[in-house]
C-alpha cells in the first residue's frame, strides 16, 4: 500500500473512494494495510476511506501521548476541510478516536470501535511483547489472534524489530502510561455521539467484558460479535466486520 501513500507537510495518509469520509486508526503494532479489506470494500459502496499515518514514533518523548495524537488527527482533519467524519479505530487507534470524540464531538459524526483500549488497563500490559528472543515475540504476537497463522512472518518480523529498537521502545511505554492515564470510563456516559462496537469474542488483549462495558458506558451504543476472532477483527474477518459495520452505517443512514 505504500505506492499509494500521499505525503503533504506533517501528514501522510492513503485515500481511496468518494463520499462519505470514514477516517481510519490503525493501532500500536498496527499498519494501515490491517484495513486492507475496509479500505477495499467501503470505496465501492460510496464512502471515501482515508487512513492517516499517525506520527507514534516520530514525536517527541516528552509529547508521546493519546493527547497529542488525538490533536495530530484534528489537525489532519482541518488540513482535510473534513466534517462529519466517521472515526474507525482498533486497539490504540479506537483510544484515540474516543479521546478526539471527547474533545471535538463537532467534526465527527459516528465512532466505530474495535478491540479498543481506553477502560481496560491492562490493555498494554502482559498482552504487549517486551523485548526477547524471535521465538518469544513470535508467540505473543500469534496470541493476539484467534487464528495464529494471521501472524505471518511480515507481522512478526515488524513486531520484533519495533521491540528491540529502544527508540521505539520507549516511546511504547510513554503511550503506555498515557493510555492509562486516558482512562475514558467517566467520560464515556456523556459522549452521546453513535457508535458501533465490533469485537472478537476470544480477544484475549481487550477481553469481551471491556466491549460490554463499552457498550453499558455510552449512550448510543451498539456491540456486534465475531465467533473465532481475536484482537484485530478487520484483519481476521474482514468480509464479517465489513458486513456488520456496512448494515450499521445504512441503519443509521450514514
């Protein structure tokens, strides 16, 4: 997906399709080709899909937080002359659109989470890969799916290079204690903005219990499950998630 990556001052994003705007957040560990299957499937149906680069190692230590790059992400929606977006994020991605929810509920429209950290503390915990051999890293990587094989060689080849570059390191374990500090159970029960939850029923990350509680805290609300699914839902069932999230969005006539 590279070759297509448009590049303008501090933003670089992948943009495809005409309509409606459904602005995707890939997480942590996470590339904009995770999306792969939304971002071929939404263009064809009148939305346009555009996925930003979010600047999770490029910023300074001292600035590495859900704050910073939920103002990063309302920056590249002024540059866009965006409104009414559609925010989509998994893991990291779905704190960040909460949190840019929260402080901006004027340019987004909906919200569509998935495998979401922002109630659960332990979302960065045991789950994330600490430094260690191939082998180690390989596992827990495999363990983030239901399925191990999604974790191709690629996938984890990335995952090992980010956890033993200490730069990178680092700045995971600031996103870390600033993902806790964001904590958005308080916050939650006031953002009345329509959001759909699509979660893995053996995600062992964020496990079912946070999508209920998810889906108890906000007011307007909606939890669909995928069976045999773990932590990246759009990766391991794309044509399910895309499914529920398409019938969603015609409900709501978005």
């Amino acid at each position: 997906m590279n070759e297509e990556l448009i590049s303008e001052g501090k933003f670089t994003y992948l943009e495809k399709g005409e309509g409606q705007p459904i602005l995707i957040l890939h997480g942590l560990m996470g590339g904009l080709s995770n999306f792969e299957g939304v971002t071929d499937y939404f263009p064809q149906h009148g939305y346009k899909v555009i996925i930003p680069q979010l600047p999770i190692y490029d910023t300074s230590l001292i600035k590495t937080s859900i704050g910073t790059f939920a103002k990063y992400l309302k920056d590249f929606i002024d540059h866009k002359g965006l409104t009414d977006v559609i925010l989509l994020g998994n893991s990291l991605g779905g704190h960040i659109a909460l949190l840019t929810t929260k402080l901006y509920p004027e340019v987004v429209k909906a919200l569509v989470i998935t495998g979401s950290s922002g109630l659960y503390e332990s979302a960065f915990g045991e789950s994330y890969p600490k430094r260690g051999d191939y082998d180690y890293i390989k596992k827990k990587a495999e363990g983030v799916f239901y399925d191990p094989a999604i974790a191709t060689p690629e996938i984890v080849d990335e995952v090992y290079e980010t956890v033993n570059d200490r730069n990178k390191l680092i700045k995971t374990l600031a996103i870390a204690k600033s993902a806790i500090r964001h904590n958005m159970g308080k916050d939650l029960p006031k953002m009345k903005t329509p959001t759909c939850i699509i979660w893995g029923r053996q995600d062992t990350v964020t496990p079912p219990n946070v999508a209920e509680d998810f889906e108890a805290l906000l007011p307007d609300a909606e939890l669909f499950w995928i069976d045999k699914c773990g932590h990246a839902a759009m990766m391991e069932h794309p044509d399910t998630f895309n499914s529920l999230l398409h019938d969603w969005l015609k409900k709501r006539n978005f």
